[in-house]
C-alpha cells in the first residue's frame, strides 16, 4: 500500500514539473557575448592592445553552432586592419583560428574562462568531451 503511495505521488509530481532536472539545471549554449571574451582570452595582451582594436561575432552562416568573430585594428596607411578570424563552438566554448583551420586556440586565461563559462552553462566535463567537434572547418 505504501509503495502504491509513494508510486502516485511521485508521478503526480512529475506531471505537475516535466522535467524536475531540466527546472533546477537549464542548459543553454554560449552567447555572443561570452563568445567576444572568450576570443579576447585567447589573445594576447599585445594584440588587445592595437589602436581601436574591435570585434564583431556574427551566427556563422555555414555552421549552425558556431559564431564567428571578425578582429580588426585601425591598421597602417595602406596596410591590414584585420588581426584575425575565429570560430567559437556555440555549445562548448571552444575557440579555433579560422585562418588556420583545425588549429584550436588553448591558453591558461582562455581555459580558465571556458570552465566557467562551461559551469555557468551546465555543461560537465564528460558531457563536454562527448560534444566536442574537430572545429567547424574540419568536419
């Protein structure tokens, strides 16, 4: 009889919170915003640093989770503005140099934020490991 109890109670709670694990953890992927410090993270200081250094991150038309990032400078009469392109895996983080494909971006401030970033997202280590892809340019 108790169990018959415990059973019902149980389901009635269920019915009433689809997902109990879903309401206290939500998952969602990295914002734009996130994506823009985790792009700075990977740089270096002195780059950073440039005249009117700026970014823009933009949905990634071909790969649907990814944003990318467009860094620019001022730049010298006649010379380059751009510093560089990156992509940023929308669900883990992950930071790779679009220039050179396949190269993804790995420095101590760069980790230290993607497990925050990671934490603040709901995404475990094992989770993580399981999702992570090659870059978007090397599928």
């Amino acid at each position: 009889m108790l169990k018959k109890y415990f059973t019902a109670v149980a389901i009635l709670v269920l019915a009433i919170s689809p997902s109990l694990a879903d309401s206290v953890h939500e998952s969602r992927t990295v914002t734009k915003d996130e994506a823009e410090a985790l792009v700075r993270a990977a740089l270096p200081a002195k780059l950073k640093r440039l005249p009117n250094f700026g970014m823009e991150i933009s949905q990634d038309k071909n790969f649907a989770r990814s944003y990318s990032a467009l860094v620019y400078w001022e730049g010298e009469p006649n010379g380059s503005v751009m510093v560089g392109n990156y992509d940023i895996d929308q669900e883990t983080g992950d930071v790779w140099d679009a220039v050179t494909s396949c190269d993804e971006m790995n420095t101590q401030t760069l980790r230290k934020l993607q497990k925050t970033i990671r934490k603040e997202i709901s995404l475990s280590d094992s989770e993580c490991k399981r999702v992570k892809s090659k870059g978007p340019l090397c599928e």
